[in-house]
C-alpha cells in the first residue's frame, strides 16, 4: 500500500507542475469562457482565461512507465485512497481524473481529457456538452448528435422543440444507405463472388450498355447512367405504385432505365446518380440468392448487433421513428422498393456508431476492402465521400429528415447526426457546421 501511494503521489507531483504552468500562463490571459471557444478546445497547450488545456499525454505516460499500475488504477477507480492520504492536491479532482485516464483505457486517452476551469480540473466532455447542447440550439437543429472516440461517448445530446427526440429515436437516413450496400457488395467480393471489376451484362445481358460499364463505375459514381428518382417522376414516367409488390416496382425501375440513353461515357467523370446503388442492390440479391432486406440484416446488422436499424417502408408505424413535421407520407415509403440501395435506411445514433466503429475493428469488411471503399476518385468512393487521408463521410436527406456521419477509422472517431427539415436551406446549413465543428473540436 506504501508503495503504491508513493506511487500515485509521484503521479500527482508531476500533474501539480503542470497545474503550476498553467496557472502562471493563467495570469498572462484574458478572462474568457471555453462554451464560446471550442477552438481552445483542441491541442495540448492552449490556454484562455479561465480554462487552461491540461497536457494528459506526457502524464499518462509517466503513469504508464510505473510500477504496479493495475493495482493502483483498480484501488483508484474503488477509491480505497483516503483523503488525508492524497493532501498534495485535491483529492477529489485526482481521483476522478485517474479513474477516468485508466477506465477509458491504460495506454490511450485523448490528449486534452480535462480543462482547468474555476478552480478545478474538470472532464472536457462536460465542456463539449454545455457547447453544443447551446450551438443545436442557436442554430435551430432539431435532432440528434453523438460523437465517440475509441468507444468513449464525447457527445450525445437532442434538441427536439416538443417532438420527443433522444438519443435513441430512430432516423431515416436518405443516401447515406448507400454506404451500406457499397459494403454488401465487398462481402460478395471478400466470399470471391463478384469482382467490382465485372460488367452489367455478367448480371443484366439484356442491358445494351452492360458490356461498357463495371461495378467499381455504379459504387464510384462514374457509370454516367441517368437517375430515376432525380431525373424522372415516379408513375409517370415508369409504371410504380403503392398497390404493386416490391418486387413489380424494381422490375418497372429496372426496365425503364435499362431503356434510357447514358448522360456521359462509363468512367468519364462523376455522375451523382441514385440509380447506380438501386442496380448494386439488384446486383446483391441476384449473386447472394438472397431478398436484399434479408442480406443486409444477416450479413451487416446482426454481427453488429444493429437491432434499432431497419427499412424505412417497414416503420413508418414504428413508435420510435422520429416525429415528421409533415403529415402526409412521402413516396418513398408507399411505393414499395423504390429507394431499395439508395436511401431505405432507417438507424439510431447508438447504431450507427456500431456500424462506424467497425471500420476501425475490421468486424466487417477486411482491410483490403477499406482500403476500396475510402480510395477516392473525384473525392468518392464506394458508397462514401472521402479523401486521401482516409476520412469517410456521407449526407442523407429523405422526406422530411436529414442526417450525416463521419469517421475517421484510423484514430476510431465517429460522429452521427440527423435533423426533422423545417426550413431546408437552415437544417442544412445547421448540420454541417455542427459536425464540422465537432470534427475539429473533439477529434
């Protein structure tokens, strides 16, 4: 027990240094407040005013060169230490920061944990939350967000004007569905089933254009094929209706763009066109022998364990389906199969952080297959925007909803969040400046 106490007061000298440093770099500030300037946030070293970002990098890896660790950080986090046993600093304040430091994890903890705000070091994660529970509601952002990094909940929070939202309503998410069957495709590929190299006509012989066009060229964009639900009405041009079985719609679907001129040359330049994922989910049903729903929920959902997520043609009477500011339901959900591929999800934050988490632990899709999906070509991939840096992010508007996600896999850092439109051009505007701002706030 004397060792360990030894120990831990090595630990805390070398965290009243730093406590030290910031309260000199203190008295050189002007006093501000950290809920207006996210910005400090970030970093290891920034300081304004009252708040002053605590370095946890170099203590963590004083802590970790210890003796003894497991055995501290358990007697830490049962708080068999007594007050009068840690009188350097304030006992309360130390025991909750190394609870926290080796619950989160023994070698890992983001770099600016804490903030050193009146008096007290305290979880930047309550920091995070008074900011943006403020920005959601400044900028009219009625929905959702949460935000994780390597598991740890940095953000959850709901701002909903009397509609009842939580963390656990369940959103549609528009296109962002693609993403998910670009990944059913990959599993097809990963059982050696299909290359994203063959072409249409492999699946569609009597398709004219299907010598001409590859599966890699419908997941990146670049199939040059006209959009049915974009560029076309629904039962006007192409025979659907809310009376047909799935299975009669997408053979209209199917037909009718099967007759349709290309807009550009297979693999020119991207074309953003929903019916590239509605063809790739044909595509999966055909090669699985499988009902696409049914792929998705045995291949994807279950090993996941997505068990809120699910087809939006199936809930709208699902109790937890968030509450739509409109009463009449759209096309999407009467006309069955219409959106199958291309915008027929419906998910919740807590499952969506599952499904963007497993781009971290390869759960799913092998490393091969990730390196696929988020190579871009013309700032796509498959099923997802993206860059060199390997950051995957989508947008999905449908109805009355929209919704976004991103991920940075290498560093497990996910962010989800979904919105009921009133005014299209605000929710919008609301949406990518709150992720944006908690990309560069909190990762």
């Amino acid at each position: 027990m004397k060792k360990s106490i030894s120990i831990l007061l090595a630990a805390m000298i070398l965290i009243g240094a730093c406590v030290f440093h910031a309260a000199a770099a203190k008295e050189q500030s002007s006093p501000d407040d950290a809920a207006d300037h996210p910005d400090l946030l970030a970093g290891d070293a920034d300081r304004d005013g009252d708040v002053t970002i605590m370095d946890a990098t170099k203590i963590q890896r004083t802590i970790a060169e210890l003796d003894e660790m497991d055995e501290m950080s358990q007697q830490v986090a049962k708080n068999e230490f007594s007050a009068e046993e840690l009188t350097i600093l304030d006992a309360t304040n130390i025991q909750r920061w190394l609870a926290e430091l080796f619950s989160a994890s023994t070698y890992e903890v983001k770099r600016s944990a804490f903030v050193w705000k009146n008096g007290e070091y305290i979880p930047i994660t309550e920091v995070y939350k008074s900011t943006f529970d403020a920005m959601m509601k400044t900028k009219e952002f009625y929905g959702v967000m949460y935000v994780t990094r390597n598991g740890r909940v940095l953000y959850s929070g709901a701002y909903d004007e009397g509609l009842g939202y939580s963390i656990d309503t369940k959103f549609p998410v528009g296109s962002m569905s693609k993403q998910f069957c670009a990944a059913a495709i990959m599993l097809l590929v990963q059982d050696g089933k299909l290359s994203v190299d063959d072409t249409l006509d492999t699946f569609f012989p009597e398709y004219s254009y299907g010598s001409q066009i590859t599966v890699r060229n419908l997941l990146n964009m670049r199939a040059g094929i006209t959009d049915y639900f974009n560029n076309a009405t629904p039962k006007e041009d192409y025979d659907v209706s809310e009376d047909y079985p799935a299975e009669q719609n997408k053979k209209s679907i199917k037909e009718w763009l099967f007759e349709q001129e290309l807009l550009d040359e297979p693999d020119d330049h991207f074309r953003y066109s929903n019916s590239n994922y509605f063809l790739l989910s044909l595509i999966v049903e055909q090669v699985s022998g499988e009902d696409y729903k049914g792929f998705l929920r045995k291949r994807i959902f279950a090993p996941l364990k997505m068990e809120n997520t699910g087809f939006y043609e199936d809930m709208t009477d699902d109790p937890g389906l968030a509450k739509m500011r409109v009463s009449i339901l759209p096309i999407e959900t009467e006309v069955k199969g219409i959106t199958q591929g291309a915008g027929d999800l419906v998910s919740c934050a807590k499952d969506m952080d599952k499904w963007l988490t497993s781009f971290h632990t390869r759960k799913l899709l092998s490393e091969k297959s990730i390196r696929e999906i988020s190579t871009p070509v013309g700032g796509y991939g498959f099923g997802w925007n993206t860059d060199k840096k390997g950051i995957l992010q989508h947008d999905g508007e449908i109805s009355d909803y929209l919704a976004k996600d991103y991920t940075d896999p290498s560093v497990n850092f996910n962010i989800f969040a979904a919105t009921s439109i009133l005014d299209y051009r605000k929710s919008e505007s609301g949406i990518t400046s709150i992720v944006a701002s908690a990309a560069a706030t909190m990762k």
